[in-house]
C-alpha cells in the first residue's frame, strides 16, 4: 500500500503569525523563530495519497531527542474518538530536563469501531496537537532535530468473508492486541496445514479500550482470516518527520554581535587612515 503522509506544523508562538509548512518524508522541520521560555502549539496533519477505505486513526511515536531545548508539554488527539484525552507532561515535568524514551500515542477515528472511514486523495485531517516549550535557546542548535515523530495509520478489518483470507503484514507494521498477549508467537498456527501463518487473538480488543495495546510485527507475518470471526485493527507504516526548534538570540547575545560587529568596523576605518597617511 503507498502513502503520502506529511505533517504539517500549525501554530503560534508569543506575538508570531501563524504559519504552515509541509514537510517531506524524513525532512527536517524547523518551528518559526522562538525565544527562551516561547510556548509553541504544532499540529501535526495526516495528507492522504490515495483512496484507503477503513481508515480507523493514527499512532504516532514521539521522541524528544535533545530534552535541553524543548519540553513536551502536552500531547493531545484531534480526532475525537475513544480513548481520546489530552495527555500533559507525557516525558516528565520541564524541570526533568532528560532524554526521553520513544511513547506511542493513538487517535482513534469516533467511527473506527464501525469499519471506519474511506479517505479520499489529498484529503487532510488534523491528527495531534503537540504542545511545546522552548528552553535553553541558543541559535548555535539551530541545524539540528530536537523532536523524532514516526506516524502509522489504523485500519479496521472487518470478518465479513464467506470464507478464509490471508492478511500479510510487513515488519514494524502493528496488531491491536488485549493485555493478555505480549508476542506474536502466541498468535502463530502450530499444526495442519495453515502452520506457516497466524490467527488474530479471538477475543478483538476494542478501539480504545485502555486494557489493549500495540503489538510489533518483528518479521514478515501472513495472518489467516477466518469467515465471520469478528474484527481486528492492524496499523501500517507511515513516515517519520524531524522536527527541530529554530532559536533566536537573546538581547544579550544581539547586543554582543552587534558590538563584535562595531569593534569590528572602527578596526577598518583605523586600519585605512593609517595606511592613508604613511
């Protein structure tokens, strides 16, 4: 399945316009200008390439890769659907300021439990608000990423088969799982002749039930279908977007250039008088 997914970062920052900026794959996505202690809200946006029926919601994985410029303050899904509350200081407190360890937040889709929605191309939803605050400000970070966030979209897989099917999913896709399965292996067909693929759990954890989670596929895995045995939600990898803070100098640190800069000039004009009168 090919998908054109790109996040687009929406917000405003102190006395900033509001901007827009779509960033490619993989790219590196600088936030407007910001001074120290600047709050800034980014949304991040799901752009669809093509038509994708079933369409349940998003995961996206965060990680603050340099906890000394910026704190997550609050991460919060958009689109409304189970299980769908803010969650504030999801890596810590700002005065934690530590590396944080990748979290998996999901936005379910409010139909994701009736087969979900068909997307149609170009079509744009606002999936996560990501609430942040900028510290430490030095513009000599401003070439690097600060922020990792990797996206996979949900879809809904109904049974409705008057007879079995394969599903094959790729590694790093995801099952939603119930608490009680930690590995896919007790998923896996141990006999007859289906030994070579896996069952869903029978037990379907439902969209948003706090007691489900997100199951890693390591290797390739073929799920068999069975005919009218409920439904499952398995999610597919998207892309990952790089987000980094773009500082900008603080008084102090203007008023230093600027006299470098002055020091700097009186040393020509010097330089060329005597030069001038020898």
């Amino acid at each position: 399945m090919s998908w054109l997914i790109r996040a687009a970062l929406v917000g405003v920052a102190a006395l900033l316009a509001t901007s827009t900026v779509f960033a490619q794959p993989g790219e590196l996505f600088k936030l407007p200008p910001l001074h120290d202690s600047d709050t800034f809200v980014a949304t991040a946006f799901l752009h669809s390439g093509i038509t994708a029926p079933n369409w349940a919601g998003q995961i996206m994985k965060a990680h603050v890769l340099d906890a000394s410029e910026v704190d997550v303050d609050a991460i919060v899904p958009l689109l409304g659907g189970p299980g769908g509350a803010p969650e504030t200081d999801p890596f810590g407190p700002r005065s934690a300021n530590v590396q944080s360890e990748p979290r998996y937040f999901t936005a379910w889709h409010p139909l994701a439990q009736q087969s979900g929605i068909t997307l149609q191309p170009s079509s744009t939803l606002p999936v996560f608000n990501l609430n942040l605050h900028v510290k430490g400000s030095s513009s000599e970070g401003n070439s690097d990423a600060d922020m990792s966030l990797m996206f996979w979209n949900i879809f809904h897989l109904r049974h409705v088969l008057e007879s079995s099917g394969l599903l094959q999913l790729e590694i790093s896709d995801l099952i939603w799982v119930t608490s009680n399965i930690e590995d896919v292996q007790q998923l896996h067909i141990t006999d007859g002749p289906n030994s070579s693929q896996y069952l869903f759990p029978s037990n379907p954890a439902q969209a948003g039930d706090p007691l489900g989670h997100w199951l890693h596929i390591l290797e390739p895995v073929t799920f068999h279908l069975l005919a009218g045995s409920g439904s499952q939600f398995y999610a597919t990898m998207g892309n990952t977007i790089l987000v980094g803070i773009e500082h900008v100098p603080e008084p102090a640190s203007a008023i230093l250039l600027g006299l470098g800069g002055v020091c700097g000039l009186v040393t020509i004009v010097l330089r060329r008088r005597r030069l001038a009168a020898g």
